[in-house]
C-alpha cells in the first residue's frame, strides 16, 4: 500500500497522541519523526500555508512567544532561556504547526482527536488498576498517576479532556455511532481523577464542568432533573467517604504541608517579581534564583539550630554529616535510637522544620503560572500569557454565542480548566501536559472552523 507523505505524518501524529500516555519516551521518537516528515512537505510545498481564519491563532501566541523571548534574552543564562524558549514555543508547540498547516482537514483532525482519548483511557484504565488493587481505593494515600509516573500530569490531562468528553455527553450527533461511549469514556476519567487526587484539578473541574452543563441542562426539564439527580447521587456517595472527605478538607486546612509550602513559595515568588517587575528573573532562570537566593539561608538557619541541640551533640562526627546533609530516617542512626525520649521528642521537632525547609529548597517552580510568569518573566510575560489565552478564551467563547458551536464551547471549557489549575500548579511548564494540550487545541480549532462552514452551507 503506496502512502502519501501527509498520511505518513497522520500516522505518526497518532502514535505520538497515543504513546505520550504510556511512555515519554516513545513519545518524543513519534513526535521527531513527524517533524521530519513535516519539513520535508513543507520542503516539497515550497512553505507552508495557513487558513486565513486561523492566522490569528498564531499572532496571539506569536506575542506571547515574543514577550517571553525577550525575557530570556535578558535572562542570567541567555543560552539555557533561549533553550527553555525553545522547548516551549518550537518542540511542545509544534503538533499544533503540524496539524494547523499540513493537516487541516476535518477527518485528520477526528482521527488524531481519537487518539489523544484513546491514550488518555488507557492510562486513566491503568491509574485506576493501581487504585483499586494496589491502593486498595484510599483517595489520601498514594496518589494515582498512570503509565507516566507523576500525578500532576494525568490531572492535566484530565483537565483539558473531560470538558471536551462532557459536551460530547450532551451533543450526541457528534458521535454518529455509539452514544454511550462519552459516557463511558468521561466515567472512566472521573473516577481515574479522583484516585488521582489532585484537588487544583479537582477543584478545576468542579467549577468548569457544571458550566458546561448549565449550557446544556437548562434547556430541557428532564435533562436538568437528571443531570441535578446525578449530581446528587454522586455527591452523598462521596461525602460519605472519609478517605475522600480528608483529602477534600484538607484543601483549607493551612497547617497541611503541602498547603504550607505553596504559600511560601507564592509569597517568595511575589518578592522576585517585586524586585524584578518588568522581565523578572528570566525566562527558565527560577529555579536557580529562587533557590540560590530566596530559600538557602532559610535551610541554613534550620542547620544551625540543629547543631545547637545537645542530642545531635551525642551523635557520631558520621552521623552528624548524614543528617546536617539531607532529611534521612533519623531511626537508621545507632546514637539516635540511644537517645531518651525526651531528647528524641527536641530533635524531631527541630528536624521536622529542617525537613519542610529542605523540602522548600527542592521546588524548581511557583506552583501557580501567574506567579511563575511574574517572577520568571515580569510584567512583560504576564501581559503574553494573559493575551494568548484571552484570546482563545474570548474568540471560541463569542463563537459559542454566535452559532452555538460545540467544538468552540469544549475549547473554552478544556483551556479555562487548564487556567484553573494553573492556579495552583505551574501546569504551562509540564511538556507531556502542554503537547497534548496544543494538539487538542489544534484539533478542535480545525473542527469549530468546518462546523462553521457546514452551518453555513446548510
């Protein structure tokens, strides 16, 4: 079978779709492989050729990429901001090139689309395997993160697709075949999210999702009783699950750790955009910044108070090193376990502190992609950011309005949760996240466009 050169670089679209959900790995072979086929038609076409209605699509991202270029320019190290730069805007953004400029047709973009929910069930079916019969279901134990190994990215994932499987639920001509497979699929997601764990997500999703539905379920009575009935179902069976219930309060307890930690690091990452407001620190530049500068002397000070203690005194020269080095299990130290009681109660509670502020100084990012943006990139950045997805926020929104596009409500509903979360996780900075997230985003533009056309034909 002869094929073409477009259907080649289909195929490999695909399997890097599929594969970014098993292995990172594969993943990128697919991605580099499609690359080149995609020079060489570009190549062969002499250039490439954007739909006009699309243009603007690049030029909102084009100012973003620019803002951020010229932070990196200004950066400490301008050769690893240009390389961050280019990671960002050239290897993660360039599945939306691709399918933009070579394979804008509805049926490619249908397919590649399937193959980002086929790879994200077959993770979400994996992550759920390991809830059940490894974690035995306890949403506050380990937290479920799939074939990829970290849990912040199948939240990501999570969020730029359940909105999309959400609208397919209600808009079931989108899905001439099998009406219940959204269902099923978004089934599969939730329940996925939850062992996930993760509560930006969470709390993403809860604020995103039942928009969407209010599109929706206010247009018919029955639907609104069902959608309401399903809502509450739900709702009891987890209120009901204390292992559910703790991870959820734990979201305002301030005394949590990993709350602790991420108002720390905001308000730290609020004093480098003070002092660095136009371009901050620059681009790809945080994380030795905050650091080298912000946070050593806090785990310094934490050090000192340790030596000071007179149980830490009692220890061995060897093991005053293993524990003044990093946090260890301090019950593997023969002069600890000889320790009185009162005395081990003195050292755990210096050492905790040293622990947390250890802990602190091994943060590579803000948590939160407005703070990232401000202290990694100023004011400069910020203003990128806010441009680039305002744009796509407020073009898809007004193409909802207008023709009651579904492809465009699904693009609002997939980037305003990915924004949500991105409020408490720098989710911008997650590659397997925003490659499938500039996929997607391709596809369904590419979709909202012949939606359009075939309205207006119609």
């Amino acid at each position: 079978m002869n094929l073409s050169l477009q259907n080649t670089l289909l195929i490999s679209l695909c399997l890097f779709a599929v594969s970014s959900f098993v292995s990172i790995a594969a993943a990128n072979v697919f991605l580099g492989i499609s690359v080149l086929i995609f020079l060489i038609i570009t190549y062969k076409n002499k250039g490439l050729s954007i739909a006009q209605d699309k243009l603007p699509y690049f030029k909102a991202i084009g100012i973003f990429a620019g803002a951020l270029f010229v932070s990196a320019l200004f950066s400490g190290d301008i050769i690893y901001g240009l390389k961050t730069w280019a990671d960002f805007f050239l290897w993660r953004f360039i599945p939306f090139i691709i399918l933009v400029a070579v394979l804008d047709r509805e049926e490619y973009a249908k397919k590649v689309l399937t193959a980002v929910v086929c790879g994200f069930v077959i993770d979400c079916l994996y992550a759920i395997y390991w809830s059940f019969f490894v974690f035995k279901g306890k949403f506050d134990w380990i937290r479920a993160a799939g074939f990829v190994g970290h849990p912040m990215t199948l939240a990501g994932w999570s969020c730029v697709l359940l909105p999309i499987l959400l609208v397919c639920i209600f808009k079931k001509e989108l899905v001439k075949k099998y009406k219940w497979l959204p269902v099923l699929l978004f089934v599969i997601g939730s329940v996925a999210l939850l062992f996930n764990a993760t509560r930006g997500a969470w709390i993403a999703l809860a604020i995103v999702l039942p928009l969407l539905s209010l599109c929706y379920v206010l247009k018919s009575k029955k639907m609104f009783f069902a959608f309401t009935s399903i809502i509450l179902v739900v709702g009891i069976a987890l209120v009901n699950n204390p292992s559910f219930m703790k991870r959820v309060l734990s979201i305002t307890d301030t005394k949590n750790a990993s709350n602790s930690s991420r108002f720390i690091i905001w308000y730290t990452s609020f004093e480098m955009f003070k002092e660095h407001p136009v371009l901050g620190v620059g681009l790809g530049n945080y994380k030795n910044v905050y650091q080298n500068e912000y946070i050593a002397h806090r785990v310094e000070k934490e050090r000192n108070a340790i030596k000071k203690l007179r149980s830490f005194q009692m220890l061995k020269k060897s093991e005053q090193a293993v524990v003044l080095k990093s946090p260890t299990n301090l019950w593997k130290l023969h002069g600890y376990k000889r320790l009185k009681k009162q005395e081990r109660n003195e050292f755990n509670k210096t050492y905790g502190k040293f622990r947390f502020e250890y802990s602190l100084s091994k943060l590579n990012h803000a948590h939160n992609n407005i703070l990232q943006m401000l202290a990694e990139n100023g004011l400069v950045g910020l203003f990128g950011y806010i441009f680039a997805f305002g744009y796509i926020l407020w073009r898809n929104l007004k193409n909802y309005v207008v023709n009651k596009n579904p492809y465009a409500l699904m693009i609002v509903g997939s980037t305003g949760a990915l924004l949500f979360q991105g409020l408490t996780e720098y989710n911008f900075g997650n590659s397997s996240v925003m490659k499938i997230y500039w996929l997607v985003l391709a596809c369904l533009i590419i979709l909202a466009s012949k939606y359009n056309c075939r309205m207006k034909n119609e």
